[in-house]
C-alpha cells in the first residue's frame, strides 16, 4: 500500500497534489509547536522546496524536525518535491537534498500544484515502486 507523508505550507500547492492524486497521504504540521507526527510504514515523502534562490535552507524546518526523529527517518523509501522552475538551479532542490542526506531515491520533481500528467506519472510510478 502506498502511503505519502506531505509538507505544504504558503500556497497549499502540494495539499492539491496530494489530494489530486486521491492516494492515502499523512500531512507534517506548519507548526513547530505542534505534536511530531509519527508514522509507522514506510513511506514516500512529499515537500515543496522553500530555498528562495541560493539554495540553502530548501527543506522547510517542519520536515526536518519529522525526519529528526529515529523512527519516522527508518520508514522513509524515496521523495517527490515540487517547487517553480522559475528559481532556476533551485528547482525542487528540496529533494535533491532529502534523497542525499537519507540515501533514498528521488522519484520525480514536478512544478506548483502539478499538472493532470503528473498526477498520472506519480501515481502510475509510485504503484510500480511500491510493487518492485
Ligand atoms: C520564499 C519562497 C522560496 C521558494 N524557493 C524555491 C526554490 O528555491 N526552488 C523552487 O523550486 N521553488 C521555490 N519556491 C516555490 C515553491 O516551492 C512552490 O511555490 C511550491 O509549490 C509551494 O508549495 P506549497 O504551497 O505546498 O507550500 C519558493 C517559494 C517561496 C514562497
């Protein structure tokens, strides 16, 4: 079964991917102050990049803060990120950073709330990922 867990702060974009693509999905809360979520199966991470230009900073505190917790960092299998090409060299570097720092694969980058293709294309790919 596929499970996403999701950050989507400012605009909701990646809220409407994720619900766009009607698959079981976990949201991290914007909030700092808000109880860790928690998960219990592996899972595919979801997160819009919040870099600004330069790069640094792409993986917004919330996610770190889940990820900074042993288990749900055990159950992570690969990320998706999203972000807008206009930031360049920065597209979605959010999970170019995620896949390096917890040696998962980075299964597809994809723009603003996602187009009707891409919500075939990670749909379609993470029911083969999950399959293999
Ligand atoms: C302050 C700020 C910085 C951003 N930096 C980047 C960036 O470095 N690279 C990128 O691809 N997108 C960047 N974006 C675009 C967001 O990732 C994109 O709009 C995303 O869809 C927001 O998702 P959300 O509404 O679910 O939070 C930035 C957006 C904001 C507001």
């Amino acid at each position: 079964m596929s499970m996403l867990v999701y950050f989507s702060s400012g605009t909701q974009n990646t809220h409407r991917f994720i619900t766009k693509t009607e698959l079981p999905a976990q949201r991290i809360s914007c909030s700092m102050k808000a109880d860790l979520l928690q998960v219990t199966q592996p899972f595919v991470l979801v997160l819009a990049t919040y870099a600004g230009g330069d790069g640094r900073g792409a993986v917004p505190k919330p996610v770190i803060r889940f990820l900074n917790d042993s288990t749900n960092r055990s159950l992570i299998r690969g990320v998706i990120a999203s972000g807008n090409r206009n930031f360049g060299t920065t597209f979605g570097i959010a999970g170019d950073v995620i896949s390096e720092k917890c040696q998962v694969p980075f299964l597809y980058r994809y723009e603003l709330a996602g187009t009707e293709d891409d919500v075939m294309n990670v749909r379609t790919g993470l029911k083969k990922f999950w399959a293999a």
